[in-house]
C-alpha cells in the first residue's frame, strides 16, 4: 500500500506541476505577444 500511496503522490505532483507550467506558459504568452504586435 506505501508505494502505491506514494505513486498516487508523485502523480499528483506531477499533475499539479505541468498544470502550474502550462498557467505560466499562457499568462507569459498573453504578456509576450501584445508587445511583439506593438
């Protein structure tokens, strides 16, 4: 049961990691892009 706990964990973390990057990537993208077409 630990190490299917803990694969449950790392998941998640990854999970919430890729969703925190891919928010980041979006909000930079939105900053970017606006100054590029000015």
């Amino acid at each position: 049961m630990g190490c299917v706990r803990f694969a449950m964990t790392v998941m998640t973390l990854s999970c919430r990691i890729s969703l925190f990057l891919l928010l980041m990537a979006e909000g930079f993208a939105s900053v970017q892009l606006p100054a590029q077409l000015l």
